[in-house]
C-alpha cells in the first residue's frame, strides 16, 4: 500500500507539470480526485489495512490528498491570472483614440430644454440654485406647509432611507433654504431630479425632471406670474402661446392654480394631443402661501411671491411629439439624439 502511494505521488509529480490549461486542469482533478479517481480508489483499499498499519498508511494518504488539493488550487489560480495578463495585453493593443463608428452618444432632450429654460430666466434676471436629491422630511414636507398629518402627503409617495430621510419628490423641497439664504427679495429658478413611488406607465416615472421658479419681493401679483410663464413658453415653444389659470390644490400656495398653455400643435383651435380643447396642462403654480415665507423667516406681512414646478419631462414630450416619457430614462442613444434635435 505504501509502495502504491509513493507511486501515486510520483504519477501526481509528472502529470501536474503536463496540467497547461484549464481544461488539463480539470481531467487532472478528475483523474486523482474524481469519484473513480486515484485517491477514492485508494480510500477504498484503506479500508482492508489492519491493525497498526493503518494509522501510518492513513497519514501517508491524508497528506497526500491534501497535497494534490493544494497544487490543484494554485495550478487553477496561476492559470487565471495568466489568461487575465493574456486579455489585459491584447487589450493594450484596442487604440481608444481612435474615432468610434457610431458617433459618441448625445445629450439627453431633457438637458438640451433645461438649457433652454434655465437661459430664458437669467435674461430675466433669475439666479440658477441646484437642490439636493436626498432630502430631510423636514424640507420636503413640514417646511412647505405639507405636516406629517396632511392627506398631501399621500400624493406623493416616495422612497424613505432608513436615516428618515426621503428622495425628494418634488423641486419644492429646496424652497425653504432657498428663500432663507436669498431673502425677501429674490428670483430664483432650481432645476432637479425628483423620485416618487409610481406607478410608471406613459406619462407617469418613478424618476422625472421639474424646474421651480420662485419670486419675492414687496407687492408681486398674480399678472406677474402671468407674465413670466407666457415669455418663458414663448421662448421655449417658439410660438406666440396664451396661458389660462385654472383653480388648483397645493398646500404650499394660496391661492393655487393650474397653468395651461394654448396647444402649439395647433395653436388652440383642437388636436388629438389636447384631446381638442385647444389648451394643454403645463405648469402646477400660485402664490407663495404666508406659512411658507414665516417658516423661511420672510415677514408675510411686507413681502410676497409667487412660486410654479414646471415638470419638463411632459414639456419635452409636447415639444417634440415623443409619445412615452420612459425613453427619457433609456439607453436608446439613437432615439435620444434624434428627439434632441427637435428641442
Ligand atoms: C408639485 O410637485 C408641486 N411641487 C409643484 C408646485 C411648485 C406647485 C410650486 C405650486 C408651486 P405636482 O405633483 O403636480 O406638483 O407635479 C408638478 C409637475 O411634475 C406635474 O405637472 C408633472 O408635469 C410633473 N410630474 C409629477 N409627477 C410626475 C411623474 N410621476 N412623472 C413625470 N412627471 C411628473
């Protein structure tokens, strides 16, 4: 028996120096450690060693096997690391400078509007902020009149984060740190991302673009938001389009509207895309409630505003005829880029 084991050892010696590639490898493990394999054949016949042989023979065979168990592993992982040098070597040989057939991508429909929207409202003297993704409860609920018993709430569920804190659903979760760092006196427009548990169908995106606008200072009307929103669709749409209030709920304006726009499709008169009214819903907005401006340390006494969350996925969609929102989040670069160029 032990003459057999010293056999075995020397075959082991021999063969694992043959063992080159992965698939040698494998027919080595197979062929000492399989079920009909070297080492199983031998723990049979251990079986029939007796008496004070069988704790020395025992050893020799347990050692052996972890031998071969041990030269296997280090023989997979040396291949291993050869085939890696192997790839990461032809690799050298791709020249990443050179042009790619395709084109580099493009910029997204809603990045090329942004630009657009955010443009129109520096030459009308705003300031541009960017707010944060993830938000406290506090900013994207209590501080806009939204507290933890209010039905509103219920619109706008959203993603919570263990910490308690929310992905924000809404570009009105800034307001609060906006107004206290600019003041009473103050235009400001902050686009962002927004998150809600939807659920998603042509319209609807559990992750979706608005830009919000806000206004303060003594004695702002409603016909300045008027004003503001008519240059601004003008600018965007490149037509001449009339804006309507309609009466709508926010907790955080008073009053609220809805702003609808005339449909540039075609230009009021009635198309499938306003479902022949003549008028297209765009822009949720209203004037800046007085619990809002205290909560942000502005007298509601002195000072007044209006505030509007145009959400420019659907704007995107109007202006360039694109009937899903969800392309908007694909990795269809080709679709992307070719509804790009009729922002
Ligand atoms: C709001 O989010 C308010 N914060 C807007 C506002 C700001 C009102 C300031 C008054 C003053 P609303 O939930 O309606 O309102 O969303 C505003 C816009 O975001 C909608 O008109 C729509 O264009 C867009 N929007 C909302 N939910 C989604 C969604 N799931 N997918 C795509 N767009 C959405």
């Amino acid at each position: 028996m032990k003459e057999k084991i010293n056999e075995l050892k020397e075959l082991f010696s021999k063969r694992k120096t043959e063992a080159q590639t992965k698939e040698d490898i494998e027919a080595l493990r197979l062929e000492f450690m399989g079920k009909k394999g070297h080492i199983t054949t031998l723990m049979g016949d251990f079986r029939n060693v007796l008496g004070e042989q069988k704790r020395e023979i025992g050893m020799m065979i347990n050692s052996l096997k972890q031998e071969i168990e041990k030269t296997i592993e280090e023989l997979k992982a040396k291949n291993e690391q050869k085939e890696m040098d192997k790839r990461l070597e032809n690799d050298k040989k791709i020249d990443y400078t050179l042009p790619v057939e395709d084109g580099v991508g493009a910029l997204n429909p809603r990045t090329i509007l942004q630009k657009q929207i955010v443009d129109l409202f520096v030459s009308m003297g705003f300031t541009i902020e960017d707010g944060n993704e993830i938000e406290t409860e506090y900013n994207n609920f209590d501080s806009v009149n939204v507290p933890a018993t209010h039905p509103a709430r219920d619109m706008q569920d959203t993603f919570w984060l263990d910490n308690g804190e929310v992905l924000k659903t809404q570009t009105s979760a800034a307001q609060n740190r906006i107004l206290r760092e600019h003041g009473p006196k103050c235009r400001v427009l902050f686009p962002g991302r927004c998150f809600r548990n939807e659920a998603v169908d042509a319209t609807h995106e559990n992750t979706f673009f608005q830009i919000e606008g806000v206004v303060v200072d003594e004695n702002v009307s409603v016909s300045n938001l008027i004003y503001f929103m008519e240059e601004m669709l003008k600018g965007v749409l490149k037509k001449d389009v009339k804006v309507r209030l309609r009466p709508g709920f926010f907790p955080f304006t008073e009053p609220s509207f809805e702003l609808d726009a005339t449909c540039p499709l075609c230009a009021g008169k009635g198309c499938g895309a306003c479902s022949h009214t003549g008028w297209l819903e765009l822009c949720p907005c209203g004037m800046i409630h007085p619990n809002v401006l205290k909560e942000a340390g502005i007298d509601p006494e002195k000072y007044n505003g209006f505030a509007f969350g145009l959400g420019f996925d659907r704007l995107v969609m109007i202006k360039t005829g694109l009937d899903d929102i969800r392309h908007l989040n694909s990795e269809n670069v080709k679709l992307l880029k070719q509804y790009g160029t009729k922002i």
